[in-house]
C-alpha cells in the first residue's frame, strides 16, 4: 500500500480551493434546501394546527415518506460534509502523489459519494424513525419530541452512548486520518468508493445516537442542526474532542436525569 503508507506532500492550493469550493457549495445548497424547507413546514404546521393546540394523526403516503426521506439526505449531507474534509483532503493529496508517480487514482469525488452513500442509507433509518414517533403522536408539526420522557430518554441514551468503547473505537478511526488510510486502503474507482464507505461507517458509528437528538430539539430548528454539527466537527478535530465528548456526555445524562426527576 505504497501510496497511503509514505509521507503525503502538501496538497497544491489550486486543488485544495477547488475541493474545499466544491465541498462548501454542496453543504451550501444543502442548508438552503432546509432552510426553505423550514419556512414551508412552519406555515403548514400554523395552517393545519387545531385550535385545541392538539396534534392529529395522519396516515403516511408514499410521497409523504419520499419527501421525508429527501429531507433526511439533504439533512445529512449539510450536517456531515463538512466533518469529512480533513478526510477529503488527505485523500485528494494521496491521489495527487500517485498521479505525478504515473499511477493515476480514483478521483476524490468517489471517496466522497461513498461517505455520502453511508448516510443516505442512515436517512433511510431514521424517516423510518420519524413515522413511527409521528404514529405514536410523540412529535409535534416541526418534528420536535412532545413527550418529556421521550426527550428525556434521547438525552439519556446519547450521553451514555459517549461513553461506551464503541463510540470510542471509531472516533479514533476519524480523528487519526493517517492511520484510517494505511489500514483500509484500495485501488481504483471502487477502491476509493470503498474507503468512503468504510470512512463513512466509522462516522455513523460515532454519530447515530446523537442524531436522534434532532427530536428532542427539532428536527426543522436549524440552530439546533447547526449545534449538532459543530459538536461533531470539534468532536473530530480539536485535540481534546475525545475528552470533551465524553464530558459532553455525562451532562446530557444529568440533564436528562433532571427531566425525569421533574417528571417523576
């Protein structure tokens, strides 16, 4: 594994810019998509809302599941993108290495649809999630927990997931690029669709139970998507995301543990 395992130069600043140009315009439209989207629900759900304040039950269509999942994606993409760049870049300049010693790689696009594919089939998952709570009536128009105790226990279980090896183990994997690369390297288009997969899996293994906390503040409230992203990111990236992650943790546990104690 000759061009991941030796020392990968700087990448040109012209391929940089175009990456990180092309990464900020897909996370850009992204974030319109659901801001646009939010503005919209919000007029339906004040349209729709009985005047007793109660939330009705409506049986999903085909189209009403399509278009959540849609929003799920697109949700991800914008949420997601932007912790894969540190990833993207040493990808990119592996791939620039191997060009100039004539053995030309898979283009940085197919690492990146492989991370994406991983959490376009999360979106599957957890619209799935969200007709089963909108069933059970347990969320409100914009999508936010109506029940205490389920809000309670989405915190509950995301701080406690902070804590486990599991967690652990693939944080590890995303904050040590290098590493990630020496280990699961492939050749070819499918090679570098493959890294992003297995790039993208570590990343749903350190993240999957913090997005269930989309319900407890919103799934529609893009501050609360914005928070949950720079979370992650600092999670990734700062030296010290490990240990505040896990400190994260235990105060999501003691605040849920204070909202059930209120309710008790």
């Amino acid at each position: 594994m000759t061009e991941a395992g030796s020392a990968t130069p700087p990448l040109p600043r012209s391929d940089r810019f175009a990456i990180l140009a092309g990464l900020a315009g897909v996370t850009a439209l992204s974030w319109v998509y659901l801001a646009v989207m939010a503005m919209d629900m919000k007029a339906m759900a004040m349209d729709d809302m009985p005047m007793d304040g109660m939330v009705s039950v409506h049986a999903w269509t085909t189209l009403d599941f399509l278009l959540m999942f849609l929003m799920w994606a697109v949700m991800m993409v914008g949420m997601m993108v932007p912790t894969a760049v540190p990833m993207t870049l040493i990808y990119a300049a592996i791939a620039r290495k191997a060009e100039r010693q004539g053995t030309p790689l898979a283009p940085t696009s197919a690492f990146v649809s492989g991370y994406i594919a991983i959490w376009t089939l999360f979106s599957v998952g957890a619209t799935v999630a969200q007709w089963g709570l909108d069933q059970a009536a347990l969320l409100s128009p914009m999508m936010v927990s109506q029940s205490p105790t389920l809000g309670a226990g989405l915190l509950i279980a995301a701080g406690l997931y902070q804590l486990t090896p599991f967690k652990n183990a693939c944080l590890e994997h995303c904050r040590g690029p290098a590493d990630f690369f020496t280990q699961n390297w492939r050749k070819g288009m499918g090679g570098a669709f493959r890294l992003g997969l297995v790039h993208g899996a570590y990343c749903l293994g350190c993240c999957w139970v913090l997005m269930g906390l989309l319900f407890f503040g919103g799934v529609m409230n893009l501050l609360w998507i914005a928070t949950i992203t720079f979370f992650v990111l600092l999670e990734k990236a700062l030296p010290f995301g490990d240990r505040g992650g896990k400190v994260a943790g235990v105060l999501m546990i003691a605040f849920g543990g204070a909202m059930l104690v209120g309710l008790a």
